[in-house]
C-alpha cells in the first residue's frame, strides 16, 4: 500500500459507511432494540481486526502511549455509535446526518490550535457555514422560539465524539500501525457490550427475525469495515483532507438513500440547514490540507 491509496480507501469509507447510515435504524424499527444493534456493531468488528492484525508486517504496539491513543480512539469511536444508535431511533435519520457531517469541524479546530496545521478561505467559510446551519435543524416560528429534540443534541454529542476520534487517529497513526488502531477500537468496542445490555430493556419483547440481528449485522459488517478503511485513510493521507471529505460524502448518500425511502422532505428551515451544513462540509472537503 503506497501513500497515493488514501483517497480510494477514503471513497469506499464514504461508499460503506453511507449505505450503513441509512439502515442502520432499521432494525430498532421493527423491535430490535438499539442498545442490541451496538452489542452486533462491537461484534462484526473482530473478524476484520483479527484478519489485519495476521496480515500486519509488524506486532500490535504494546508501549502506553500507543495503548493510551488506541483507546482514546476506540471508546470515542464506541461512544459515538451509542449515542448516534438511539439518536436514528427517536430521530429523523435525514437531518441527523447532516449535523453529524460536522465532525471535521472539530478536527480542523483541534489541529489549527494543537497541531498548528492551518485551513485556507474554503476552510473558513465552510466553518461559518456549518455553524450557521445548526440553528435550523430544529427551529420552530411559533413566538421565535428555538425547540430542539432530543436527537438535536444526540447527534451534536456524535459530532463532537467523532471529531475528537479523527484527531487521535491522526495522532496515532504518527506512532502507531493501522492495524493497531483498528485493533484497540475492536477491544474499547467490545468493552461497551456490558453497558449496552444493562441500558436494554428485555421487559419488552425483542424482535429477533431477519430484519432484527441478523439485518443489523449485514449493515454494521459494512460499518466495521468502514472504520478499518477510514484508519488506513489517515494513515495514508492529511487528517484535515480525509475528515472534511469522507464525512461530506458519506452522510450526503446516507440523507439521499434515508429520503428516497422515506418518500419525504424536512421543511424549509430544515431543508435549508441541510444544504448549509452539506455545503459547509463540502467546502471544508475542498480545502487543500
């Protein structure tokens, strides 16, 4: 693998992870609950750990700086699933994707002040227009107020969990093998299973056909392999070019796919949000690292 294949991985991150965000809530809507669909979302993640780590030319990092930085990346990345597994569920997947697709905004933030990397005006003005657009997601005329659902800040907590987990990886992958990232995400995310059990409700009955578990993992295989082909994307490639890039196409076929199906369009306001964070994603995507 040579450092012109980071923008292929970094396509078929946003191919994956695209079609993964619009079925991912799927099976919570025919009773599989969301706490489960993560306990099969850790799971599908050990079979391509384990088949990276056998092909790996070296062992996993063991020192603590790379067991601090692997972590990091995992349980950001785990709580982020988490909180984006109910956000889908109580939410509507179309606006929740656009707000998501803000994360680089965090990361380009976080490595501007630490890191000294410095953005140019598509930068810039793709900031303002991702901060501008999340008023919109939830605004309500009635008296001028503003109303925001609990998927509002559910999918801001994702957003901000996964900008922090893109600057890490780009620590990491400084000191560390890609391997060993993906590696330490499995076991955080394996470690988040006991959590999401206590946090299921088995007082009610569980749907456990074809599109309960076993839909779930066939979509969150495609989200497993997704992250795998995202860390290689940063090994590859600027942090500050793959973030804004991946997360701009991504949830852009996820809202494409998620209203086709629905057969419905947010309102105005909703709509207009939409556009100014696709475009301000867009833009920052754009922008020469």
């Amino acid at each position: 693998m040579t450092a012109s294949n980071w923008l292929r991985y970094a396509l078929l991150t946003t191919l994956a992870w695209g079609v993964w965000g619009a079925f991912t809530g799927v099976p919570s809507e025919h009773g599989f609950p969301d706490t489960l669909t993560y306990v099969v979302c850790a799971l599908t993640m050990i079979a391509p750990a384990i088949w990276v780590m056998r092909r790996a030319a070296t062992p996993l990092n063991k020192d603590r700086r790379s067991i601090a930085l692997g972590m990091a990346v995992g349980l950001l990345g785990a709580g982020g699933q988490m909180l984006l597994f109910h956000a889908v569920t109580v939410g509507p997947t179309y606006l929740i994707f656009p707000i998501v697709s803000l994360s680089p905004v965090v990361t380009i933030l976080l490595s501007l002040v630490l890191l000294g990397e410095r953005t140019g005006r598509l930068g810039v003005t793709g900031i303002v227009l991702a901060v501008v657009s999340l008023p919109l997601f939830d605004y309500s005329a009635e008296g001028g107020a503003q109303h925001y659902g609990a998927w509002f800040y559910l999918a801001l907590g994702v957003t901000l969990a996964w900008g922090l987990q893109a600057y890490y990886i780009k620590l990491a992958n400084a000191t560390m093998s890609a391997e060993s990232i993906f590696f330490y995400m499995m076991v955080t995310g394996l470690m988040f299973i006991p959590v999401a059990f206590w946090l299921t409700d088995f007082s009610h009955p569980i749907y456990l056909g074809l599109s309960g578990p076993w839909l779930a993992a066939g979509v969150q295989t495609l989200n497993a392999v997704g992250a795998l082909l995202l860390v290689y994307s940063f090994r590859y490639g600027k942090a500050i070019v793959v973030s804004p890039l991946v997360n701009a196409g991504a949830p852009f076929l996820t809202t494409a796919i998620a209203l086709t199906v629905s057969g419905t369009l947010p309102g105005a306001l909703k709509l207009v949000g939409a556009v100014l964070a696709r475009a301000g994603a867009l833009l920052l995507s754009l922008q020469p690292g």
